[in-house]
C-alpha cells in the first residue's frame, strides 16, 4: 500500500499534470480522464447511459466527451445490436496505449517524489 501525505498526492497529481500538459498526447479534461479511466478500469460493457449514471452526470455530457475521445481514437461507440436505444462504448487499441502511458507516467512521477 502506498500512503502520501495531503502535500504529496497533491505535488503528485501536480506534477502528472504538467508532464501531461507538455507531453505531445492530447490534452484531456478532468472528466474526460474520468471517463476514459471508467471504461478502461472497470469491466464492460459500458453504455452512455451507464457512464452518465457511473459518473453522476448527464447522458449529453458523456456524449460530448465522448465526441472528443472518440475524434483522438481513444474509444469508439456502436449502436447495441440487441436495445438499438442503447450505444456501446468500446474500448481502442490507441486508448489502451494512453492509458498505458498514463499509468506510467503516474509511476514516474511518484518515483520523483521526495520521502
């Protein structure tokens, strides 16, 4: 188990921040992390109406973050073949590497923080 004091998750989350902001990997929001993370953490299937009700916001909200993942390949969305009312958000080869990167660069980051 790993335990930071407040400061130190702060200074980490910090500093994950700015390695993303300067990284050549598309800036995403706050949400859109949390989105993407949802769908890549937790197992499928994932719906626009679960994700708005998962994240305690509204289905129009998922669609719009999901619009701007959707641009940068980092998920897909389909209609269900079984409740043509429902779209399925799939997950992408392309999310799965920024995801990836993401977690490493979480690692690297706490890896820099002093004791």
């Amino acid at each position: 188990m790993i335990v930071l004091r407040p400061l130190q998750a702060l200074r980490l989350w910090q500093q994950v921040a700015l390695s993303e902001v300067r990284d050549d990997a598309p800036d995403l929001t706050l949400r859109q992390i949390a989105i993407l993370l949802t769908i890549y953490l937790e197992p499928p299937p994932h719906t626009v109406r679960g994700l708005a009700a998962r994240l305690c916001v509204t289905k129009p909200v998922i669609t719009r973050a999901l619009d701007t993942m959707g641009a940068l390949k980092l998920v897909s969305r389909h209609r269900d073949d079984n409740d043509r009312r429902s779209v399925l958000v799939k997950r992408t080869v392309e999310g799965a590497l920024y995801v990836e990167r993401f977690g490493d660069a979480i690692i690297a980051k706490a890896q820099e923080l002093p004791l």
